[in-house]
C-alpha cells in the first residue's frame, strides 16, 4: 500500500491501474480501456511545494504514479484494467487491498483519503468516488461561512485566501458535480453524442437546439466516457468558444439535400467560418458548397477553403475576400490528383493579378474544373499568358471574366488561346477595355478569326469593351459567317444584336452606357429571369438573345381557303417585333393537302404578346383559323415594308395574335433545342419582270439640276466681294490704270477663280482653302516667270510675302483668312505684284500698269490658266449625261444613306446636315481606296473643293467647307474617275481582265457603278444591307426593248 507519510513535507497520491472486463451493464465502455476521470475539489493550505511525478509499483506489480503536487485543488484519478476473462477483478487474482490516498488537507485539524479495494468493480470504484466527492462538499460547504478580511489592496478574502468570486465560481462546479452525479446514477442511461441524430428536417432544428440547451451536460458526459462529440457538439462548443449566437450555418437544415451547403448572403464573417470549419470536419458527404457573400476573409478562409476542397464539386465564394491565402490553399487542393472539383467561382474577391496567378497555376494541373468565375478581380493583361494555357490545354466548358481591366493585349492572348479550344461553351468577358490598347493594335482580328471558325461556342458577351466602329463592323463581318453561337452580347459598344442574331452597325456613335449596371448578366445557356420592353408595333428590338430572354422556336402555317383566300405565291408574314416587315415564305415551299395548300414558316419569336398578319403581292389578311383581337392602333397599319424597298398602308381591323412565354429550357446542357440557326435569312423575293416606262433625259430632270452653275451674276458678286477687300486699290494709284486692271480682270474672273481653287486645294490649312507657299511656288515654276537674268526667286518670294502680309488688320485673328497663304480675294493683287516686278520695275517695259497686268497675262498667264484650271469643262464632258444621272438615281437609297451616316461631325443643333472634309477623306479611306497606288492623297481634297458650288464670301460665312447632297453627288463622281474602279458583273466576261489603262478607259457612270457598289459593301450599316436587294450584275446591263417604252417626261 502506498501512503502519505507523516514526516513528508509533501502530499502524494498514488493512482494505480486497475484491470477490469466490461460487463453488460456497462455496453458503453472502451472494450479494452476504462478511463474514469474526475475533477474532486480538496482544499489545502496554501503551502507552496514544487510539482513532482514518479511512477510506483505496489506488491501485485500493479503501476501507479505518486503525484506531489503544489497546492492541489484538483485530483486528477483514473484506473486502466488489461484484457482479461472475467467481467471483474476476483479475490483470487487480486487478493490484495490497495488504498489510494488523496492528499489531504487542514481543516480543524480533519484529514481525509479515499479508499478503493483493487477488486471492486467499476460502478463500486464510481460509487466510493463519489461518497468521497460528498464529503469534500459537504466539509466544504461547511467551511465557506467565514468571515471576510480586507487586505491592503482593498481585496476580501475570506481565512482561506478565498475571494468572493472564487467561492461563486467553487459553488457552481460543486453543482456540476451534483448534476453529474445524477446523469450517472442510472446503469441504463444512454450518452446523447451517442444518440443517432438527423441533420435535415423539423425533427433536427429541434435536436439542435435542444442539444444546445444541454450543451454543458452532454460536453461532461463525453469527458466522463471518453465519448466521441457529435456534430451539433462540435458546432456548439465552438460558437461558446468564439462567443457568437448559435446557428444552424446549414448543417443542419430544415429541407434540401445532404450533400448541398446553401449559405449564400449571410454576410456571416470569420467567427462564424471558424465554427463551420469545425462542423464540417464532422460531415463528409457535402459535395457542393455556396458561401458567397459571406464576408470571409484570409483569416478564416485557409482553414475552411483546405476542408471544403477535398471532397467538394461546386465551391461558390463570391462576394468573400479569400485573399492570396485562400488562393495558395485552392491551388494545393486542385492539384491533388484525387480532386473532383469542377465548378469554381471566385467573383468579386478582389484578388489581383498575384493571387490569381497562384491561382492559375493549380488549375493548369487540374483536370476536373469545367466552370471558372473569376469576374470582378481586378484581373490585368499580366494574367492573361496563364489564361492562354489554361483555354489550350485543359477542359474548360465556361468562363467569365467580367468587369475586369483587360485590355487588347490581353484579348490578343485569350482569343488566340481560344483557337485550339474545342470545349469552351460560355464565355463572358464583359465590361473589360478590349477595345483600347497602349500599343494601338487592336484585339479584333484575334476575335474575328476565332467567331469565324468556332463551331463550339453557344454563349458570348463582349458587351461594354470600348470597341471602335471600324472593330464593331468587322466582328459583324465575322458573326454573319457563324452559327453557332446562339447569344451574343455587344451592348454598350457600336450596334446591337437584332432578332435573327446579326450585329447591326448603324453609325459611329458613343458608346451606350446608360444601362451598364441593370444589364442582366449570362449564366451559362439558361434563360435568365428578365422583362424584354415591348410595344404593340417594335421598331428593331435590340439587343436580343434567344438564350437569356427564352426566345421559342414556333411555326407557323396557312391554309390557303381555310386561313384566307390568298392562294399562291408570294406569301409573307408580318410581325409586330419587326416592323411589321413582310418574311418571306419562299418559293414553291407549299405543300398540297386535298384540296388545300400549305404554306409553313418558322421563326425564333421573343416572348411577350405577338400580333401578325399575311400578305401576298397585293393583299393583305390575317388567318381566320388563328387567334385574332382587335387592332387598337386603328384600322390602318401604315408604312408597312413589302419587299424590294416597296412601302404600303395595310388596312386591318384585326391582327392575328398570340402569347409567347419565354422558354424555361432552351438548351439542353450545351446542346440547342431548336433547330433554326442563328443569322439565317429568310429567301428573297424577286417580283416578275413588268414594262417599264422610260423619259427622254433633259438636264433639267437629272439631279444634277439643283447645282448652281457659276453664271455672270454670281462671279460678278465673287469679283466685286475679292476686289473690294483686296489691297489692288493702294496699289495703283492712277485712276484710269486702276479702273482698266479692273475690268480686264473681270473679264478673266471665271479663269482667275479656277485657278486659285486648283492650287489652293493641294496644300490647304487644314480645312481651310488657301494658297502656301509650296503651291504657289508650283504655280511660279509653271507660268515660267523667273528668267535668271532680272527676274530671280527672291524677287518672287518678296512679291508672296508683301501679298500674304497685306491682310487687313480686323482679319489676322480669322481662321478662315489665315496669315501664312494666299486666299481667294488675294489671288489678283499678287499677280498685279509679279506684273510690276517685271514690266515696270525690272525690265522697264511700261509704267502702265494696265499694261504690264495684260502683257503678263499674254505671255505667261493665258495658255496655262485659260487650257488647265477649267473645272466646268469636266462637267460638261464626262459628268452631266443621262448615264451618270440614271446611275446615281438607281442607287440614290446608297448614296443618301452613306451621306446620311457621314454627315455629323460638324453639325451644331438646329443646322441641317452637311460632310466635312474629314468626313469624305474617311469614306476614301474605309472603302479601301488610298490602298490603291494611283489614288492620291489629293483626291479627296479635289473632290470635295471642286464640288462645292461657288460662294461669294469665303472670308465671313462657312458654307465654302460644307458640302450638301447634290455635291457629294458630283464629289462622288470625281472620287470614282480618279480611282477607275474594276466594273462590277454583268459589264464584262468573266476571264476578262481588266489593268489600269483599261479601267480608266471606262465611261464615268460604269466608274460611279463600281464606287456606289464597293460604299454599300464597306460603309453601308449591316440592317441597311440586309434590307437592300443584292445586286447580282450591273444595271447599265441592256433590258430587252420589249420591256421598255420611252415617254416623254
């Protein structure tokens, strides 16, 4: 027996092992091990001794340890029983007494130990455990009515050294005691972390909250017998140990799958991550995980990020800020050969280039993720390599990156990675900067060339990238070729996507920004819950997705003499989403039943209330076996499109109707159920050749008439405004000199003008028509004024300079009258200066300076002015004729409409259109005709000064740089002889060719043909086209002359 001795100055305690068999009664022990524990509260002196523990052997080689411990408030005692036969120790094989002694303390003199025979069973050790815990208690109880002494630092103690704090918290574990006492009283109690509980259902929440009520119980049960905690144990203790309110955190739940967390929006934090990381750890069979918006941070998210990533699929953490820790911890789990993880969403982490890198890297190892979200992460050009690699070698099937800061750079990578991909299906890179670039090359062509031949995309949103007009119209180009991709986003860029799919490019406006955070955002090929604005008659709807908004495929059928009486072909139908704007059936698509034909025609319709009607060549009907209401717009439906550019007024009191719901599935996965293509065009219809009249051409009825000729009356105000504001006057002093230059130079006014347009347009001040020096220098060389002998160069360049400085002073602030060239109104005074350098003042000639004016006029002047600078001559030979006229007229919708479109850049508010000069050099340029080496850089300047009718005051008034329709007429014209464009079909064979001597050989209509033509396939925006009928040959091809009668107009 091991004892506490008398002369030790130490307590000791020896606990031995205790070999012992579970019994029955006791199904809830360890099979091989007992571990009793419990805490016994002994009061002792406040001795202080030093800690000490060695192991002891009583008689029967049973171990035990000796504990000397300083002040020991709690006896840690516990006994371990081997396997044996037996379900309790016998006398026979333990036959000895063993006696534990606690240490003991003072009171009033009273000593206390406990006893335990080694051949008592374990209830009997419990029982005589417990006997010894009620003496403690009951001695201290007894001992705890003292009174209170105050020390120096204002404490009460008691005579133990006891605080009233301490002596509360004494009392409430001796009630822990009392309490454990009872739950243990009973043989057949059964351990409640041992209980089976579920985690879904109303039965759950009550378990939940229940086991919370009796948290404190259940956590002394499990420490008693060594019971595993359950999951709701795990929860609760770490909400007590973070100090949060209870939650359920969705583990346990009232309804949904087992396997599914939902914790979206909770906006829980970390002390919460914290206690689901601990429950989790609990629970296996959770494989998708949605936790956006729960304002976890790197604090708590290495932790739960390494838990949820071993056996998840889906990990939703958008709206969090995992940070480059939570990065490090996804990556290390995606490259785990065993991951299964293949949706991911990391949206509006704020994450960076770094951690997505990290990032990046982990998936470049993974061959399980199928979806990626890394929207909203500051993501720049710097990721876009690791992107690149990821789109060629791995399995991806969606990506977004929306409302990051790539640029073209980086578009140029993704989309060439993109060449190669053969899985990728939804892809969303919107609101980035591809269309801006620091390099100025643009990401266009790699998005061109990756539309034009994938054949795996559904879905794409290129929508706010800060695309140009001229990327837009080419990525237009490129979507037309394809069709497979079924939604396609491009709001807030140049154009909108209309009901078949096409990208429409109307103009080179501003990006559309209005709507930029109420746009609906793609998710994957699902229709997406949204209200489409419609109204009884939709001009174009814009911005159209057959996914997102659930477009249905429906088909539609007439019954010729069950429908109506229309009966043959043409059939069209007109629908409120459109215009009205008549769809061809075809033809010959009528299909015989009895007595009846059928016409049928299908189409993707957008859902909302659809009214339509039919239409054959002639007349107009709605079908009488379809649903029809009333038309509320009256009895008339006005400037409905037939075909061929034909408008009519369809009288109807009554539409055809039908209420189209958005389709709930319009894919199935990736895979369309619709079998109508995007971007198909309906067949064309041509009507039948009819007699056409034709009138006798006269000047008079061509467009050409509305140009203002220049006539005596209006040069006689251009000479009088230049001489008036010239300096001529100061020049010459005699009046009857003065009076005779005046005149002589009226009469030569037409010639005087011509020349100074021609030379002035070579080198203008930016928009503003005037002479420079190189010009004039040109003009010198070609008059063959300087002789080197008398007349030199920098008697010449005096003469420039005294004409170009003899600018009024009213005027040196005047754009349009600029200082360092010779305008319009100076043009006589320097030729006056050059006259009187040579015939007076050199040469002494005369000191008449009538004289001198005429005889530098005959000897230098008249040959080159008078043969050369003729514009109205080219009017009269090769452009005022009924060819040109009928050609312009025939593709008067193209001309106006380019003109129209390019006629903005400097209109103020309340000014009618005009084109600048800026403007006719960009349609040179997008038509691709500066690409042809004889097109020169002067063309578009010649053109358009040439083509400007005459005005009187070029100093004051604007009008000089505006052009109107009836010059773009003739600019036009000059453009197309200057660039001898090949005819187009129908003017030549087909193995005809045609060199530049030839082309420019043609008549200036087959030249115009050819320009109007290439305009229309260049600038013509793509619902203009559309909506234009091909050409197929030229019209200067000969009808037959029965199809023809001449009238007269």
């Amino acid at each position: 027996m091991l004892s506490r001795n008398s002369g030790q100055s130490q307590s000791a305690v020896t606990l031995p092992k205790i070999h012992q068999q579970k019994s029955q009664s006791h199904t809830n022990l360890d099979e091989n091990i007992i571990d009793l524990k419990q805490n016994i509260r002994l009061k002792t002196d406040f001795d202080m001794y030093e800690q000490h523990r060695m192991e002891t052997t009583d008689s029967l080689g049973h171990q035990g340890f000796l504990y000397n411990a300083q002040s020991p408030n709690f006896l840690n005692i516990s006994y371990q029983h081997s396997s044996m036969s037996n379900n309790r120790v016998s006398e026979k094989d333990s036959p000895l007494t063993k006696k534990l002694y606690s240490s003991a303390f003072k009171s009033n003199g009273a000593r206390f130990s406990l006893n335990c025979s080694v051949n008592s069973s374990p209830k009997i050790f419990m029982r005589t455990l417990k006997g010894f815990q009620d003496k403690s208690v009951s001695n201290m109880s007894e001992r705890s009515h003292f009174h209170f002494t105050r020390l120096k630092d204002g404490t009460q103690v008691d005579r133990y050294g006891r605080t009233k704090e301490q002596i509360e918290e004494e009392r409430s574990r001796e009630n822990d005691l009392i309490q454990l006492k009872k739950l243990n009283e009973s043989d057949d109690m059964q351990l409640e972390d041992k209980k089976s509980k579920e985690i879904v259902g109303e039965e759950a929440i009550d378990q939940y909250y229940g086991h919370y009520k009796n948290l404190s119980k259940i956590v002394q049960q499990n420490n008693f017998y060594q019971v595993q905690p359950s999951l709701q144990t795990d929860i609760l203790r770490e909400v007590e140990k973070r100090n949060v309110i209870p939650s359920k955190l969705g583990l346990i739940k009232q309804s949904g799958d087992e396997d599914t967390l939902k914790l979206s929006h909770m906006q829980y934090g970390d002390q919460y991550a914290s206690v689901l990381s601990q429950g989790l750890k609990k629970v296996a069979n959770i494989k998708k995980f949605h936790l956006q918006d729960n304002r976890i941070s790197e604090k708590s998210a290495a932790e739960l990020v390494s838990i949820i990533s071993k056996n998840a699929k889906e990990v939703n953490l958008a709206n969090n800020n995992i940070g480059k820790i939570g990065c490090e911890n996804l990556s290390r789990s995606l490259q785990e050969p065993k991951c299964q993880l293949e949706v991911l969403n990391l949206e509006d982490n704020k994450l960076g280039d770094y951690a997505i890198i990290i990032l990046l890297k982990g998936i470049m190892q993974n061959k399980s993720l199928k979806i990626l979200n890394l929207s909203k992460n500051y993501i720049t050009d710097k990721v876009c390599i690791d992107l690149k690699n990821i789109l060629e070698q791995n399995e991806l099937y969606e990506l977004y990156l929306h409302w990051n800061l790539i640029k073209a750079q980086g578009g140029q990578l993704i989309f060439e990675g993109m060449k190669t991909n053969e899985y990728l299906k939804v892809f969303d890179i919107s609101y980035n900067t591809l269309g801006k670039s620091t390099n100025k090359n643009s990401c266009a062509p790699q998005i061109c060339e990756f539309i034009t031949n994938n054949q795996e995309l559904r879905h794409l949103d290129l929508s706010n990238n800060y695309f140009n007009y001229q990327d837009s119209v080419d990525i237009a180009a490129a979507l037309e070729k394809n069709k497979t991709i079924y939604g396609f986003h491009f709001a807030g860029n140049v154009g909108y996507v209309d009901s078949r799919g096409f990208l429409i490019i109307e103009e080179e406006s501003e990006q559309d920004l209005t709507a930029m955070h109420t746009r609906l955002r793609i998710d994957s090929c699902k229709t997406v819950e949204t209200n489409i604005f419609r109204t009884s008659r939709d001009k174009d709807l814009k911005d159209c997705c057959w996914i997102c908004e659930g477009w249905q495929e429906i088909k539609f059928q007439w019954k010729s003499g069950i429908s109506g009486d229309l009966v043959n072909d043409p059939l069209f139908i007109h629908f409120n989403f459109e215009d009205f704007r008549g769809n061809f059936f075809g033809k010959g698509v009528a299909v015989q039943d009895g007595f009846s034909q059928i016409f049928t025609y299908e189409r993707v319709i957008p859902p909302g209330e659809l009214e339509y009607f039919f239409s054959g060549e002639d007349s107009s009907e709605i079908a009488k076996d379809q649903e029809k209401k009333f038309n509320y717009e009256g009895s008339v439906i006005p400037n409905v499109f037939i075909y061929q550019g034909q408008t009519i007024d369809v009288p109807l009191k009554e539409l055809n109707y039908m209420n189209v719901h958005a389709s709930k599935k319009p894919f199935l996965k990736y895979e369309p159920l619709i079998s109508i293509l995007p971007r198909t065009k309906d067949p064309v219809y041509i009507p039948p050749k009819k007699k056409k009249f034709k009138y006798k051409w006269t000047f008079p009825i061509s467009l050409f008439a509305k140009w203002r000729m220049d006539d005596e009356e209006l040069l006689r105000k251009c000479f009088d405004f230049d001489w008036d504001y010239g300096k001529i006057p100061k020049l010459i002093k005699n009046e009857d000199q003065l009076k005779q230059v005046k005149e002589f130079f009226r009469s030569h006014y037409r010639e005087i003008k011509d020349c100074y347009k021609s030379y002035a347009t070579k080198y203008p001040v930016g928009d503003i028509w005037a002479i420079q020096n190189p010009a004039f220098l040109e003009f010198i060389e070609k008059i063959k004024i300087i002789d080197k002998n008398l007349i030199k160069d920098p008697d010449i360049n005096l003469k420039w300079v005294a004409t170009i400085s003899s600018i009024p002073q009213q005027d040196k602030t005047n754009p349009r009258n600029p200082v360092q060239a010779i305008s319009r109104y100076q043009m006589m005074e320097v030729l006056v200066r050059i006259a009187e350098e040579k015939y007076i003042l050199k040469y002494k000639t005369t000191s008449n300076y009538f004289e001198a004016v005429k005889m530098f006029w005959d000897e230098h002047l008249a040959q080159e002015i008078n043969s050369q600078y003729n514009l109205q001559t080219w009017r009269n030979e090769r452009y005022w004729n009924e060819e040109c006229d009928t050609c312009l007229k025939n593709y008067k919708r193209i001309v106006e409409h380019i003109y129209k479109k390019y006629s903005k850049m400097k209109v103020k508010p309340g000014q009618a259109p005009f084109m600048c000069l800026e403007e006719l050099q960009t349609i040179c340029n997008k038509a691709g005709l500066t690409e042809e080496a004889h097109f020169g850089p002067n063309v578009a300047l010649q053109a358009f000064n040439f083509s400007v009718m005459t005005q009187v005051d070029e100093l004051q008034q604007d009008r000089i740089y505006q052009m109107y329709i009836v010059e773009f007429y003739e600019a036009l014209a000059r453009i197309a002889e200057a660039a001898s464009l090949e005819p187009i079909q129908g003017l030549y064979f087909v193995d005809e060719e045609w060199n530049l001597e030839k082309r420019k050989s043609q008549i200036l209509a087959h030249k115009l043909e050819a320009l109007i033509v290439r305009l229309l396939n260049t600038l013509s925006d793509a619902s203009f086209k559309e909506k234009y009928p091909p050409i197929t040959k030229s019209f200067f091809v000969k009808e037959e002359d029965s199809d023809v009668e001449l009238v007269s107009p």
